[in-house]
C-alpha cells in the first residue's frame, strides 16, 4: 500500500494543482506495442471485461462537473480550482485513451454501457460537488487496487504495453486522492460524513470485485486483502482532510 503522506502533493494549493496538471499534460505516455505478444483467448477473456469497464468509466466530458467546480471557486474565493479541474477531466480522458488504445490493439470493441459505470455517474451527479468528488476519490481508491493488481497480471501474461499502462495509472491517481482530498476538507468533517465515505467505499468494493474479482485476484488480492487496502487509502484521506481543515 501507498503512503499518500509522503509527496509534497499534502500542502499544494489550488494554484499548485494547476500547475502539477499542466506540467502533467505535456508529458503524456506514448505506448510501446513494439513487443507485444499475441494473447490467447484465455488471457483476453481475464483481462478485457474489466479493462472496457474501466475504459469506458474514465471517459466523461464533464460538463456538470465542470460548471459545479465554476460555482466552488467562484463562491469559495478559488480562482484555480476550475482550471485545475479541467486539466483533471483532460488527464482522465487520456487514461481513457490508454486503455482504446490497447483495446484497439487487440481488436477489442468498447463497451457501449456498464451497470456499474452508470450507477457512480448517477450517484456523482445527485449530491453536489461534495457527492461528486466523494464518489470520484472512491473510484481513485478502487483504481489503486484495481491497477495494481492487472499490473500484476501484465506481468504474468507478458504484456509489456498493459504494464505501462498501469504504472501511468497509478503514477496519476495517487495525486488524484489528495487532489480529491483537499476539496472535501472545504466541507463539514463530521461523522456522517465519515460514514457516508465509508459505506460508499464498502459497498464499491463488493460491486468491483463480484464483477471483476477473477482478474483481480489473479493480481494478487484476495477480496480480503482488497477489501483492506480499499479501506487503508480511505483511511489516509479521511485522516488528510482533518489535517488540511485545520492547517
């Protein structure tokens, strides 16, 4: 498990997320397929459910959010945050990118809809920024794991092009939580709030892994372990937004 304590990214402003995610926007990963095998049925049928899942979750134009994180910065005196979160929709378009373009290698069609997909989007757009972040840095949380483990499995069915991929994921997320983080530490931290995080986390963890576990635990996660480094990430953010709120 990560230390998300341990990068400078704990006491950026907004100012300092826009200019991480504009240094990070001209350095975008070109993918090597130069010594890419040919994967058997076996591998494409462990690897591409979850891999369409994902692709299709990290595409979003993000309009609503768009204008939501206008009405913040404008009403919490912010005047980066809006920008920063276009360089943000901008860097997860391109994750989305990644994962076509591996897709697209392997002739693998995108998924035209996802269950899971369409329940976080309708749950992002029901409860304010604060819902619309909280549900976002949950599936940041899920996407350690997640990438971690088809990391994991990249090694195992010798793709060098996945693992790139997934070291690029995870290279951007793990800033994502913190980002994440430091806006909900602009509302209330109570106990509600707490749980509400909580049971969102818990009740994703079992949705993923009944959906993908099989790819997942060929990573190396069992849905215990899966389950405990859910909750540890979840436990370092809600620990980070009583630092921020209070420094």
């Amino acid at each position: 498990m990560y230390n998300l304590f341990k990068k400078k990214w704990f006491k950026f402003t907004y100012r300092d997320w826009l200019a991480y995610f504009q240094r990070n926007d001209k350095r975008r990963l070109v993918i090597d397929f130069s010594e890419e095998p040919a994967l058997d049925f076996k591998a494409k049928d462990l690897i591409f459910p979850s891999i369409m899942a994902f692709q299709k979750g990290e595409h979003s134009e993000g309009y609503q959010f768009t204008e939501m994180a206008k009405k913040f910065a404008k009403d919490r005196k912010e005047p980066f945050y809006a920008d920063a979160i276009r360089y943000f929709i901008r860097e997860e378009n391109f994750h989305s990118a990644y994962l076509a373009e591996y897709m697209n290698f392997y002739e693998i069609k995108k998924a035209t809809e996802n269950s899971l997909d369409k329940a976080f989007r309708s749950m992002r757009h029901s409860g304010g920024l604060f819902g619309e972040v909280s549900v976002l840095v949950t599936a940041e949380i899920i996407a350690l794991t997640y990438y971690t483990a088809l990391g994991n499995v990249a090694d195992q069915i010798k793709s060098p092009a996945l693992k790139q991929i997934c070291n690029q994921m995870l290279h951007d997320e793990l800033p994502h939580i913190v980002f994440q983080s430091y806006t909900l530490s602009h509302y209330p931290d109570h106990i509600g709030t707490r749980f509400f995080r909580r049971l969102l986390m818990e009740g994703t963890t079992i949705c993923v892994y009944a959906a993908y576990g099989n790819v997942i635990k060929k990573g190396g996660y069992s849905y215990k372990r899966f389950r405990k480094e859910n909750l540890g990430y979840l436990a370092q953010s809600i620990r980070m937004v009583k630092i921020m709120k209070n420094s």
